[in-house]
C-alpha cells in the first residue's frame, strides 16, 4: 500500500467517523494517529532529514496532529526545547459538545453549534486534520 491508497482507505474513513461525530475525543485521536502515520507510507528518500520534522516546520496543522497522536500514545508529547512540538498532556485536549438539548454543556459549548468540536490550544482539530489531509496529499505528488 502506498500513501495515497493509505490516505484512502485508512485515514478519510477514519476522518469520516469523526466528522460525524466532532466532539468525541476517541474519534479525535483515531483520526490523528491514523493520519500522522501516513508519514509511514512514504517513500523514503536517502540523504533527507527525516519528514516528520520536515512536516512539523511546514505545516502546523501537521504538527498538531502529531503532538496529538503522541500524547494519546504516551500520555504526554513534545519538549520545552522545540517551539514546534511543545509540551502536550492529553489532559490538555479538550471537548466541547455541541449546543443541542442532551448534549449542551453549559461554558463549554458556544450557542448555535451544532457539531461540537475536540479542541488544543484552541485549535479544532476536526479542521486541522482535514487541512492536514490535503497538506499531506499535496507532499504525496512530490515525493512520486
């Protein structure tokens, strides 16, 4: 399997299920594990610094994603040494339910919203690991 087919089959569906379903923190981090893994799928190219790193610097969508997928993994990420990848607890990943009757929770969810979100350092991450997508499908073409 290659990136682009990973992306297909393993990340949208995933992405898919978390839209349906915004404020869900497992949903949240099923879908940032699974996309920061794509970095896995591809090709490796000789004499390159590694990509993660590559893709933190250039994406901040991506570097979110990855403190994410990591402090799900290992309860906590980052390091006070890199202003990329600060420290993350998963603690720090927060949820704000929609605003609907059942659900609404009051100073947590913002009138009119029916979606909800998962939210880090006020970042909605449902948006950051979509614009992650496409970040990543536009590195896909460049690495061919």
């Amino acid at each position: 399997m290659d990136a682009s087919a990973y992306l297909n089959e393993i990340v949208l569906p995933t992405i898919a299920e978390f839209e349906k379903n915004a404020w869900s923190k497992r949903r949240t981090f099923l879908a940032c594990v699974v996309t920061f893994h794509t970095l896995d799928y591809m090709p490796k190219n000789k004499g390159q610094k590694s990509l993660r790193k590559t893709f933190r610097d250039t994406s901040p969508n991506f570097a979110a994603i990855d403190r994410i997928a990591h402090a799900v993994k290992h309860v906590h990420s980052g390091s006070d040494k890199d202003r990329v990848n600060m420290p993350l607890h998963v603690s720090e990943v927060l949820v704000r339910p929609p605003a609907i009757a059942g659900r609404m929770m009051a100073g947590r969810s913002r009138c009119g919203d029916p979606r909800g979100a998962v939210l880090m350092a006020g970042v909605d991450v449902l948006q950051a690991v979509q614009e992650c997508v496409v970040f990543l499908r536009a590195e896909i073409e460049l690495y061919k």
